[in-house]
C-alpha cells in the first residue's frame, strides 16, 4: 500500500544498533522501521497532512526516529531521556520552519499514534520496571512536541491577531479624520462667517452664543486630533532601547541606577514581537523600582537572526518565587501577566531570585517572520 517512502529511507532498512546484541534496547531499535511503517500506515488512513503531505513526511519520519532512539537509550541505561525539552522543541520547530505549528490537532493524533507503537514494540518479556524509563521517554518527548505545537500556534494566532487590531486602528483613525474631522472644520468655518455677517446691536446675545459654541468646536477638534494621534502611535517608540531608556527617563530616579546593554540587529526581530518585550522589560524594570528595594537594576538584551536573550537583573530584597506564585495577590498577578506574554511569543522565561540575594529575570525568545498582516501594517 505505501511505497518506499512510507517507512524510513532506505538507509534506515538496516538498522545499526550501537547496543549489545540482542539487548532489548537493540532488539526495540531493530523494530524501527517496522514502527514508523505502522505510524504511517495509521495517519495515511485518517488523511493526517503529517503523513500526506510530501513536503512534511520526510520530517515526520525524522521526528518519529529521534524519540524511538530515545526510547532505546533509555531501556540501555536504566532512566528516561532528558536531551529534548519544551524549549528545544518549541525552538527547533521554528527555526527549521516545521509544519507542526500549522497544525496542532494533527500533531497530536500523530504524537498519540507513536506511542501507542512504541509501547506496543516494547519487548514484552522484559519487566515492567525495566522497559517504564522508555515509556517515560516515550510519554514525555510526544507530549513536548504537540506543547510546542499549541505554543507556536497560539503565538502565530496572537501575531495575526496584533495586525489586525493594528489595521483597525489605523482604519479607525482615518474615519476619524475623515468624516468627523472635515465636519466638525465645516461646521467651524460656518460659524465663522456666520459672526462675520452678524453685524447688528441687537444681536449681542447671539454673537456670545455663537464665539462660545465656536470655544466648543475648536476644543472638540484639539481632542478629535488628539485621539487620532493616539490612535497612530505605538506605546514603543524608536527602538526598544530608546523605548526602554525613555521609560526609566520618566521615573526620573535618583536609586536605583539603571543600566542598559543591548547587542545586536534590532531588525531582525518583527516589530510585534518587539512590543511585547517592551511591555516585558519595563515591567520587570518596574518590579525592579516597585517591590525590589534595589541599588543597581540592569537589563541586557542580545539580537540574533534567531533568538532574542534578554536578563533584568536587579541586587535588591529578592523573593520566593514558589511562594509568591502559590499566594497569589497583585504581585503574582503580574509575574503571571508577564510570563504569559512571553509564552504567547513561543519563548520561555525563567525567575531567579532568594531572599536578600535579588532576583533575575531570564527571557528567551525564538524570532519568527513576521506574518504578512503585520508587515502590511507597518
């Protein structure tokens, strides 16, 4: 039913096991072609476009090889494999453009198709204690991948989101000024020449009433143009570091002093993702001045072609972060508001911090093209 490239490549047919023969963890790895046929067999029959589309099928089937060899790593040693994380995959899947972002369902009826194969080509008459580290793996490395596959959509969802409120508000603001903006100029300079020709004592009153309704007017086009530039202008201006110094500008701080280091090609990352950093960084430079009781705050944010890496840093009272996450309150609200901003970009923050120590602040965020709604934006 399937050709050549249903299974594995061909230079996959003889597996080269690097275990002792006949060891289960070389007896599963033999079986690989066999579980990736029966993976394939599986998504070809539900229409999966993992399996289907030609372009995505080699990566499926690379995908599938990784965590089978995991698996046999783990029957040799004794303990789950710990070389693929949230992070790497999430990381991996964007920069090598895999399609798992684009469908998330998908990825998760192939991620549930591989471990039941798995499980079922474990070999049998080992015992359980010794074939749950490959389940572990197995369980843990399928799981990972449809996480980033939900996280890399809901990134691109939230991109796509961004451009479009961005479109509106531009639309928006040429409605503005050009239906109520020319109206309300109209109804102005009528007015104006309406006083010029109200020229007769008698009609004191009526000139007072109408100078005042002109105040009004001229009011309610200062405001009018004043929503319009508000609507055009990013809370960010300039670059993130103009935006960032300007920020702590504007605090106008005597302590702490606040340092910046930035490094790179700002161009490289889209400006959307370059708001919510903003948003990010000032926030932490906000707990910084807020709660921490610091001397020193630094931020550091270094660009690549492929990550942004930034850590605020401050040397004031620290806090237990376990802590502060379980109690809730204002306080937790905000590291959760920050963390969820950061996720929703498919990067990954880590807090470090202990009482009396300070606390720093790791963020890492994989660059993705800008989608074409927010380049239409720009």
């Amino acid at each position: 039913m399937h050709g050549k490239d249903s299974a594995f490549p061909e230079s996959r047919k003889d597996v080269l096991s690097p275990y002792p023969e006949n060891s289960p963890a070389d007896s599963f790895l033999r079986r690989s072609p066999r579980i990736v046929g029966a993976l394939s067999a599986r998504l070809e029959a539900e229409e999966n476009p993992l399996r289907t589309d030609p372009g995505i099928r080699p990566r499926l089937t690379a995908w599938a090889a990784s965590v089978i060899d995991d698996c046999a790593w783990s029957l040799h040693h004794g303990r789950p494999c710990l070389r693929v994380n949230r992070m790497t995959e999430t990381y991996w899947a964007e920069v090598e453009q895999e399609p798992w972002a684009a469908h998330p369902r998908h990825t998760s009826q192939a991620a549930r198709f591989l471990f039941e194969e798995i499980a079922a080509a474990l070999p049998q008459e080992t015992p359980f204690a010794s074939v749950r580290p490959a389940l572990v793996t197995a369980q843990r490395n399928t799981t990972l991948r449809v996480e980033a596959a939900q996280i890399r959509a809901n990134a691109r969802f939230l991109a796509e989101e961004q451009a479009a409120n961005q479109e509106f508000r531009r639309f928006l603001a040429r409605e503005l000024h050009d239906r109520l903006g020319s109206s309300v100029n109209l109804v102005s300079r009528q007015l104006e020449l309406y006083e010029l020709l109200a020229t007769r004592p008698s009609d004191e009153n009526a000139h007072g009433r109408l100078r005042a309704l002109k105040a009004a007017l001229s009011e309610l086009n200062q405001q009018l143009r004043a929503l319009i530039s508000d609507q055009r202008r990013s809370e960010r201006a300039g670059s993130l570091e103009t935006a960032l110094r300007s920020y702590a500008d504007s605090l106008d701080l005597t302590v702490p002093e606040v340092r910046f280091d930035f490094s790179g090609e700002e161009s490289w990352v889209p400006p959307h993702f370059l708001d919510e950093l903003f948003l990010v960084l000032r926030e932490c430079l906000r707990n910084s001045v807020r709660h921490a009781r610091a001397e020193h705050v630094q931020i550091a944010v270094r660009f690549d072609s492929t990550e942004v890496r930034a850590i605020a840093h401050d040397d004031g009272v620290g806090f237990d972060v376990e802590a502060q996450l379980t109690r809730g309150g204002q306080a937790s609200t905000g590291l959760t508001s920050l963390s969820e901003r950061v996720t929703a970009l498919g990067g990954r923050v880590r807090f470090l911090s202990t009482s009396g120590e300070g606390t720093r602040t790791l963020i890492l965020v994989p660059i993705t093209p800008s989608p074409t709604g927010a380049e239409a934006a720009r």
